[in-house]
C-alpha cells in the first residue's frame, strides 16, 4: 500500500461526487428539494462511540445533504449576491485542506504568506488601489468592515491623541460614523463589534438614485464638527447596485478631516470592467476598501480583502506579538494585517482563480453577469403581470408582480410578489430572494456565477411566466 492509501479513498470518493454534482446542478435544481424536517432525519445520526470508515463518512454525507443543498453552484441562483466558484479556485481550495497550512505567519508556511503577497498585489492591481495599500485576505465583506473599521477608529482616535488599543473607547471623544440609510447590515455589525455601537451612526437619506448627497454629508460633517468622524460610502448597494459619487464626497469628507472607508462587496469589481469603471471613479482616493471573492471574483466560500491606504493605522489596530512566536524580517506576517490568529490558507484560491481569468477573463464575467442580469429583468418585465421596480445598471435588478384585482393595493402586490417567488422556488428551476425597496416588496434579481450562460436567462424567465400563470 503506498503512504497516500488513508486518504486516497476518500477523496476520490470526494472528487467523484464533487465532479458529478457540479455537472449535474447546471441543469438541476437551484433550490433544495429537502424540508429541514428530512434534512435532521437524514443528517442527525447518534453520535456513535466507534468511528467509521472514512469512504463511507464522505458517501453518507452526501447522501444525505444533497437534497438540502441550494445550486449556487451552477447558472440560475439570483438569490442574496452569490457567485459560483471557477474550476481552478475550487480545485486550488481542495489543495489549502490537503496542505492544511496555517496562515498566521510566515513562518507557519512560507508558501501560504508568499501566495498572498502575491495576490494582494494582483488585487491592488486589479481593482487600481495604491500600490502602497497594506491588505488583508480575511472570511468575507463583514470580516473586511471590521479589520477596515478598527483601523479608521485608531487613525480618527490617534488624530485626536487618544490611544484607543491601550485606552479603549471609555472616555474617549465620541467618533461619528456618517452614512446612508441604505447601507449594508454588515457595517452595523461591525461598529457593534468594535465597541462604536449603532448610537455613534449618523444616518443620511440618500438621493433618488440611491447616493449619498453632497450637501447632506457637508451638513452632517459640519455638525459634527468637533468630533473624529468616519465617513462610509458604498460602491453597489444590494438591491440595485447603487454607487456614491466618489469624485465628490471623498474630497468633500476629507476636506472635514474625516477617514473613509468604502463597502464595495461587489460593486468594487465595476472597475475591472471597461464598460463599468466609470461607476467607480476616484473610489481609489477612499482611505479603505472592504470587498469579497466569493460573490464576483467567483472564488469559494470564506473569501473577503480588506485594503487600507495607511498600512500603520490597519497594523496599529491588529498587530499582537508573542514570545513563542516567529516573526519574519522581510515577508509578511499575515496575523498582523487579520483578525483571525491560525487560519485557513484561503489565499490559494484566490490566487488560482486570477490565474484562471486574467484581467480580461475577469472584465468579461462582469460584463457578462451584468448582461444577463439585464436580460433577465427585461424578459421578466414583458410578461403580463411584472413590473420592473429597478433595471439593472449593474448585476443587480428589482421587479415585482402585481396583483391584477380591481382596487388591488401595495398589500395586495406585495402578497402576489411572494406567491410568485414562492412558486419559481418550489419549481426548483431559479432561486430569487426578495427585498423591500422604497416601501415595495420586491424581487431581487443577482446575476453573479461565472456560470450563468443564455440558457439560464432564457430557463430563468420561463420559471418566472409559469409561476405567474400559476399564481
Ligand atoms: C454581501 C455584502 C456584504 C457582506 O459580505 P459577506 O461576504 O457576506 O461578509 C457587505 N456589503 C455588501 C454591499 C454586500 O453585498
């Protein structure tokens, strides 16, 4: 038996199934076939005092999950923003659990720690930030706000000479953190995470396209005048891609003294597209960007960058020494730049799937997913019965269906929106979720899987039709 013999079974095993999943689901189901009530049937063995043989873990697990399993991975999942994962980056993903490196330090794997320089570069290079820009490869967008967000409350703090590592946040002047009212959950999150708490946000209406208004952020910086303030903008908001006007409000808060950070989950990838990158112009003069692979970039799950243009504020805000630790001299160690302490090497997928695309595979799956997102909305909106409430001006789209009764109100409309989403999710044929936009339930429509191809648009907007005639 040679030395691979324990894991060679298995994961064959693995690769079958993974193979064979992966070619089914682009024309199978994109929504699970399974209640939760099957799912725990399947899935809630007693935990056994004897171990088992490993083929037979892999085969049972698949066994019973497939059926709970949503097919984000093939070309008709609009749900959330969720992209698929391109063939190197999963197979790239497979290899960090085989080589099982930790990515703390240099010195816990020289090549995990080389890998990410790398990529970090690629992605300063890709998404034009300053070159000089310190990066860090952490699970996904929420992650990034919160490595982002830690070093804008050092440099707002440390302005005001107030040491904010050593002296945390009791009695210190209170930072502002000014926004839209349509930001993300995500930074929410993380301003409770850091001990900002929601009290310190200062929330602005946007304009009618969904951006922050100059006068309105002049307003507030000036009102706020004498406190350290953080100014979030965002490039892409989740239901209709909506990006701030860069040119203006970066200027304009800098001018006040403010630190910038900008959400751009997705929408920072309009800059890799020649017919999208006007979106996103002068978003490089921001003081921090928070983006993820796992939506656009299509690499798999756990996979968010966090920049920041001051390297010493990102590295005063994390960086934490042990006398049992290895530091590297001239190689970046990477718990100085993550939240997390051991990890996962997710820097190889990363780096695998840029590889696979290069800068014009990548322009051209935004341009793409962009088109189809397009062409999915307008279908949906010829049909009898649909209504286009946001037509994409990127990846992201808005529609809903009306309630056709005589005197029907925005109730009425937002019960049949659901029935009919209800319906195309039951189909298994396409899986939307839904939002409220401007007081209207709505549905979303999120084209991000380098899968999605005509037959998808076409297949997609048939689930819709026959939901509508069946609702
Ligand atoms: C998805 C998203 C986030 C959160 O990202 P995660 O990768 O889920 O942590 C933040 N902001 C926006 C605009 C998003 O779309």
């Amino acid at each position: 038996m040679s030395a691979d013999s324990p894991y060679r079974a298995p994961l064959e095993r693995a690769l079958l199934h993974a193979t064979t999943y992966l070619r089914d689901v682009k024309s199978g189901r994109a929504s699970a076939a399974l209640t939760k009530d099957s799912l725990r049937e399947r899935l809630r063995l007693p935990l056994s005092d004897e171990g088992a043989d490993p083929v037979a873990v892999i085969d049972d697990l698949v066994a019973a999950a497939s059926g709970g399993l949503n097919g984000s991975a093939g070309g008709r999942f609009f749900g959330w923003v969720v992209g698929s994962s391109l063939p190197a980056a999963v197979a790239a993903d497979w290899l960090a659990s085989a080589w099982d490196q930790n990515a703390a330090l240099y010195a816990c794997s020289p090549a995990a720690a080389i890998i990410e320089e790398v990529a970090g570069a690629w992605l300063k290079e890709i998404l034009e930030l300053p070159s000089g820009a310190s990066f860090a490869l952490v699970t996904g967008c929420q992650a990034a706000h919160v490595t982002c967000l830690a070093a804008a409350r050092h440099a707002v703090l440390e302005a005001r000479g107030w040491d904010v590592e050593k002296r945390g946040l009791s009695g210190s002047p209170p930072v502002r953190v000014i926004t839209s009212t349509e930001r993300h959950g995500s930074i929410t999150r993380a301003l409770k995470l850091l001990g900002l708490g929601t009290d310190c946000v200062v929330t602005l209406p946007p304009d009618d396209e969904g951006r922050l208004a100059p006068e309105r952020l002049d307003a507030a910086l000036r009102g706020h005048a004498d406190d350290p303030r953080i100014v979030v903008l965002q490039a892409g908001d989740v239901n209709t891609g909506a990006f701030d006007s860069f040119r203006e409000l970066i200027p304009l808060a800098r001018r006040h003294g403010a630190w910038v950070p900008l959400d751009g989950a997705f929408g920072l990838w309009a800059r890799t597209s020649p017919e999208h990158r006007r979106l996103v112009d002068g978003v490089e003069e921001a003081d921090s960007w928070s983006t993820d692979g796992h939506k656009w970039l299509n690499v798999p799950f756990d996979s968010g960058y966090a920049f920041v243009a001051r390297p010493e504020a990102h590295r005063a805000s994390l960086s934490q020494r042990a006398s049992y630790l290895e530091y590297a001299e001239d190689a970046r160690d990477q718990m100085d730049w993550n939240i997390e302490w051991s990890r996962r090497a997710r820097g190889f997928a990363t780096y695998a799937a840029i590889r696979e695309l290069g800068r014009k595979g990548l322009a051209d799956l935004v341009e793409r997913t962009c088109r189809h997102a397009k062409a999915i909305v307008e279908g949906i909106g010829r049909l009898e019965g649909a209504e286009v409430a946001y037509a994409p001006v990127i990846n992201q789209g808005l529609v809903r269906f009306l309630d056709a009764r005589p005197g029907a109100g925005e109730e009425d409309h937002a019960r049949r929106t659901e029935a009919v989403m209800e319906h195309i999710l039951q189909s298994g044929e396409a899986l939307f979720t839904g939002t409220t936009w401007r007081g209207n339930r709505c549905m979303r429509v999120s084209v991000s899987s380098w899968r999605t191809d005509q037959e998808d648009v076409v297949r997609a907007i048939a689930a819709v039709a026959q939901a509508l005639r069946s609702t």
